[in-house]
C-alpha cells in the first residue's frame, strides 16, 4: 500500500524531463514524456470522486522528486520558494503554528493584509513586526531584510512598477536570447484580382459585403439599412509548407503566468505541467518563451529563451520543479509578465501572454468588510511600442479561469482591457486542450494592426452605425467615413462587422443603382513587415427599381443580426443576475431566444443561429439558483462575452467543444492543435479510442 501511495503521488507532481545534456542524454524530443495506466489506478485509490482527464496523468515511471521535497521543506521559504539558511543577510520569522519563512516575506504578506500561514491556513494572532522606514518613503525596514518597494506604486509609476524580485532575478529583464537572423523572405503578399460580385482578396484579407436586400424601390426610403461586412484572412503559401518550416509563420514571444498557490497541489499541478509539456513541445525553434510563475508572490523562472531542443529541455525541467504553496498574487505575476515584455532586447513578430489562475487574488483585491474593493488592474498590462514611435498597442492577455474558485469578473476584465480572451476550464482535464486551443491561434498569425475603412459613396448617404463588439471604432465628424480596429488575425479566422445607412428616394432621371460603401483594408505583413493597402475599385451598389419584385434577404446579414441580439441579451442578464435578480436575467435570455425562433436563419435552420439558442438556454440553466450562478454560471457567461465580443474561440464549460458554438470561431489551426491534444500523446501519435476527435464546420457559409 506504502508504495502505491509513493507512486500517486509521484505521478501527481512531476512531469517527466529528459536528463540534461551536460549528463550525456540526446537532446529533447517529443518522446520525452512517457504516461502509465498504473498511475492512473493508483490515483485514482486515492479518492473515491477522482475525475478521469481526457488524456492519462504523466505516470512515475522515470520521475524526479522535485526540487523542495518534504524533507528540506523546513529549509525553503514557502511563500518565495527560496532556501533558508543563517547567515544570507535573511532574518528568519517562526509563527505560532511552527512554519518558519523570511521575515521580510511575511511582512510582505502582512501589508497585503494577510495574517494566515501559507502553509496550514492557521490564522495568525501574532503577527510580525514592521518598522516603517524614515529614508524612503513608502518602504518597510525589518532586520536582516532587504529594501522593498511599496506595495502599490503610484498612479504615475505603476506601470514600471517591478514588484518584489529574487535575489536570482536581474533589475532589468533584458536578458532575453537573441534571435538569430532569419533567412532573407524572397515571397511577398500576393493579390488575388480573380473575384466576383462583391468579393475582393486584400492581399491574406477576402472581404466580401451583404445589403439585408437584394433591392429597395426608387420611390421608397430605408432608414437604418443594414449592410454586413464579412473578412477572412487567407492562409498563406508560405504556411501551407509547413508550420514549422523556416519563414511559414510569424514566431512568437509567449510569456506564460501559472498559478502555483497552495490550492493548485496534486492533480491541478500535474495537468498543469502536462499542459505545459504540450505547449514547449508544439513551439518551434524561432518560437520564445518565459514562464512566470506566482503564489504570494511572483518569480520568473527563465527568460525569453528560443524553444530549441535545448531550450525546450530547460523549458521542461524549469516547469517540472515547480511546486505549489502559499497565497495568489495574481498583479505581481502581470506585473512581472509585462516586464518580461517590455525589457526585451529583441522582438519576435507576435507576442502574448497566457495568464492561468485557480484563485482569488488574495493580496491585491481585498474585502474588509465582506464587500470587495476591486483593484485596477489595466495599468499592469504590457504595451509594445510600434516600430515608428508614437503610441503603443496591448499585447493581449488570454486568461484561463481553472476550476469553480477563480475569479471570472477579473479575470475577464484583464483579458478584455489587452485584447485578449478569457475561457472557462471547468474541468480540471480540459486545461491542455484549451491551451491547445489558444496556441493552435497564436503560430498562425498571418494579419497585423488590421484596420478597416468604410466610406460612403453617395452624397446623401451617412453612417449611421457600425457594430463591432469590443473592436474599436471611429465615425468621422462628417459621419460619412468610420474605421474599425481589428489587430491580429490568424489563418482563416472571420470577422463580421454590421454597419447602417439611411437610404434616401431616388430622384427622377437618376441612376437605376444607388452606391453604398466603399470598404479599404490596411495592414502590415507579420514577417515582411511592409504595409498593405487596398482600396477597392468597385463600392457596393444596390438596384432600386420602381416595383420590387422576388426580394431576396440574404441569411448571412440576419444570421449576424442574431449574434448580436444574443450578446446583448447577454450582457443584459449578466447584469440583472450580478444585482441578484437571477428571474430577470432567465427572463431576458428567453425572450431573446424567442425573438430569434422568428426570424428568417434560425426558420431556415441556420447552425449558428441553433448553437446561439442552445447557448441561451445552456446559461439559464446556469442562472437558475445563486449557488450554481456563483460556482459556473458567471464564468460561463463571460467566457460566451469573450467569444462573441472578439469573434475568437474560447474554451468554456467542461471542454472546448461544450456548445457547438464554440466551433463556429475556431480555425483550422485551433482544430488540428486540439485535435493532436485529444488523441496523441508526447511521442506516441496513435489515437486513442476513449478520446472523442475534434470537428469543425463553417457555419458562415451554408448553403440556403
């Protein structure tokens, strides 16, 4: 029995890392992780409502200990994970439940308003002693200890602001390995001219417009006519080579920050780790990454480092050792992610970070009194400056809510305010595929700093409106031009944008067409790095004759108008159900659903328009009591905001194919990633029969 308890929880804490090549071992391959059914029956004694993961959990056959096993576990400092040893400059505090940590870390934890031991939860009536200090404002002195920073910085400083470093960390985060120049690109953005009707390809973008009618009579007006604005981005030829051929992609700069708190211990850690492995084996050598990990606080474990067979093997034994204790401090993990971003010597094409949590932020978000003071947390999301000065674009933020405990409201709110999304793991096996997910995106950028004019072409005609969920946009003075902020894009990801115009009557002896709009694309190329404009040669007309005959409303305009009316409905049971009024939000979500079993998609047997109304349903369900809505229901509603807002996919739910909704967002890429996830495992590629495969389908353009 001894044993089986030792082999559980082996396989619950460590992941498999080749011996290092100093030692003699081959370089790493995707053979490095090997998996057991016997770690999974040996877990699995261990408690009687264990969930079986997807994919099995990495077995002990061939593991390490990790670095602090519990023998030494009187010796490191649970909250920074360093070691404690007399005469390093470090006075020791020893609390009244018997766990011993740096001084100068406990007096951390106590500005932050924490007087619980990291370590057994025991609530301290004794607390340490802190001396303010008279020679910098706004730092503490305690013997033996170093300086710290304050523990907010100041509204002017506080984007700077670097947190608490370990003594193993340099000031500045310039550190980064260089990247190799790259071999000279001989292939330019090609232009398609082959098009019909409304169709144009913009360089990687197809465009292609919809008017909600196919005519409307010259003696009639039509006010808020609507017209649908459909992009594609096209995969290119360099990409169809191969992902991980030299130049077939843009490379990435990834900064992840994993929560390794005392709440993610046994199998959270280890699917966390195996999630990881699949992550450092699917980068490729021109690809960078850094990891960050925090509990009380945050510690970068390397810098940006190219994911070569010798990165990818440091990479690995870098997320092996980790280990999980103490509290969450999820702002000093942002703040140190966004210095790794912002003091790099060198940039790849596309950057991103990855930001997961179990958690409540227990040192920056703090409730005194019962209610919540929430902090602001968009000054610590990392900016990268454009190349010609000027302002700076967000690097986006994609945030993975794990398990019931996170919190979504701030989670979101992160990933909202950088351009990133924010998914839902609701099982604690779907991890892998979601960050599967979210990768299978971020290696396959083909568009940049996207920007989408639209421009009237008849004299009489303004802009009414132009819906873009979170997207960006601007409408002139003159109302008669509007712009509209895409940014990234990756390969065959779709974006649909609605804009209105009033129609006005046609004069006599006037023209049998009436123009509407003219739509210019502006973007840069990820790896050549030029600039592509196109303005369309031909706008978009419509016929206006005297008597309309057969009118055609195209699916596509009402299929989208339903997406819309379904975000709205939404946004407004979220906010009934955060004032506690969960019958009014159930209330909203079912007249939505009603007004869309009206119309002419969901009649027609539009799949989106079936997959909105599945998911309006899946969400009253979720709001039917305060417990299920508080444990589920939010994160689940702002990981459908998230998808809706940004047309991006998500990971919501128990997995990433919960609603077939979730489909309707993915790329090709995101498919085959999850796909690799859900039947191979590292250095086996033979499916596996328990496993359901991944499906796509195009619900944009169906046949009618």
């Amino acid at each position: 029995m001894g044993s089986k308890w030792r082999k559980a929880k082996l396989a619950l804490t460590c992941l498999f890392v080749p011996r290092a090549a100093a030692e003699g071992a081959p370089p790493y391959s995707a053979a490095a992780a090997v998996f057991s059914d016997d770690a999974l029956l040996s877990a699995g004694a261990m408690s009687n409502d264990f969930r079986m993961p997807t994919t099995p959990i990495p077995s002990s056959s061939g593991l390490r200990l990790p670095l602090y096993g519990s023998k030494s576990s009187k010796k490191i400092c649970s909250i920074c994970l360093n070691t404690m040893k007399p005469g390093q400059g470090h006075a020791i505090f020893t609390a009244e439940c018997s766990h011993s940590f740096h001084f100068h870390c406990v007096a951390s934890n106590v500005t932050h308003g924490s007087k619980i031991c990291p370590v057994c939860r025991a609530k301290w009536k004794e607390i340490p002693f802190q001396k303010p200090s008279h020679g910098r404002e706004g730092t503490h002195t305690v013997p033996g200890a170093q300086w710290l920073p304050p523990p907010r910085a100041s509204a002017n400083n506080r984007r700077h602001s670097t947190s608490f470093f370990h003594p193993s960390e340099p000031l500045f985060f310039n550190d980064d390995e260089h990247l190799d120049h790259q071999p000279e690109l001989t292939e330019k953005s090609s232009f398609c001219k082959d098009v019909y009707d409304n169709d144009r390809s913009i360089g990687a973008i197809e465009v292609k417009t919809y008017p909600e009618m196919s005519a409307v009579s010259r003696s009639a007006s039509h006010k808020n006519f609507t017209i649908l604005i459909h992009l594609k981005a096209l995969t290119s030829r360099r990409q169809k080579r191969g992902a991980n051929e030299p130049n077939s992609r843009a490379p990435v700069d990834l900064v992840t920050v994993l929560d390794v708190s005392g709440s993610m211990a046994g199998t959270k850690l280890a699917l966390l780790k195996r999630a990881m492995g699949f992550v450092i084996q699917h980068l490729g050598p021109y690809d960078r990454l850094s990891v960050i990990a925090f509990s009380s606080t945050a510690r970068r474990l390397f810098p940006l480092r190219r994911m070569t067979d010798t990165g990818k093997q440091a990479a690995l034994q870098a997320v092996n050792g980790l280990t999980s204790n103490g509290g969450t401090n999820i702002a000093d993990g942002l703040r140190k992610a966004a210095k790794v971003v912002t003091d790099r010597k060198w940039k790849n094409p596309v950057g991103s970070i990855i930001l997961l949590s179990d958690g409540q932020d227990t040192y920056t978000v703090s409730s005194p009194v019962g209610s919540r003071s929430q902090f602001d947390y968009q000054p610590l999301l990392p900016f990268s400056n454009h190349e010609n000065g000027g302002t700076g674009s967000k690097i986006p933020v994609h945030a993975f809510g794990f398990g019931g405990d996170h919190d979504s409201k701030l989670m979101h709110s992160v990933s909202e305010n950088s351009g990133g999304t924010f998914s839902f793991i609701e099982a604690e096996s779907a991890i892998q595929d979601a960050f599967a997910q979210c990768i299978g995106g971020l290696l396959s950028v083909v568009v940049q700093e996207l920007e989408v004019g639209v421009e009237c072409v008849h004299p009489r005609l303004q802009l009414g409106s132009v819906k873009a969920g979170s997207y960006k946009t601007r409408v002139m003075p003159c109302a008669r031009r509007g712009f509209i902020d895409v940014g990234d894009l990756y390969a065959e990801e779709e974006r649909d944008f609605l804009v209105t115009v009033d129609i006005p009557v046609v004069d006599e002896g006037s023209s049998d067409e009436t123009s509407l709009l003219k739509v210019t694309c502006v973007y840069k190329d990820p790896i050549t790095k030029e600039s592509v404009t196109f303005e369309e040669a031909d706008e978009l007309k419509i016929p206006r004759p005297d008597i309309v005959r057969d009118l055609v409303v195209p699916v596509e305009v009402d299929r989208q108008r339903n997406r819309l009316l379904a975000a709205e409905a939404i946004v407004e049971a979220r906010t009934a159900a955060e004032r506690g009024d969960l019958s009014g939000a159930v209330s909203v979500l079912g007249r939505c659903h009603k007004a869309m079993s009206e119309t002419v998609s969901m009649r027609a047997g539009d799949r989106l328009c079936i997959a909105l109304g599945a998911e309006l349903r899946e969400m009253q369900e979720r709001m039917a009591n305060r417990q299920v809505y508080e444990s589920s229901g939010r994160a689940y509603v702002l990981s459908g905001l998230s998808s809706h807002s940004w047309q991006r996919a998500t990971a919501r739910g128990d997995s990433t194919y919960s609603t077939s909704l979730v489909q309707s967002y993915q790329t090709p890429s995101m498919v085959d990633m999850v796909t690799q996830s859900q039947t191979t495992f590292f250095g086996n590629s033979s499916p596996q029969p328990s496993v359901r495969p991944a499906r796509s389908f195009n619900m944009r353009h169906q046949p009618r």
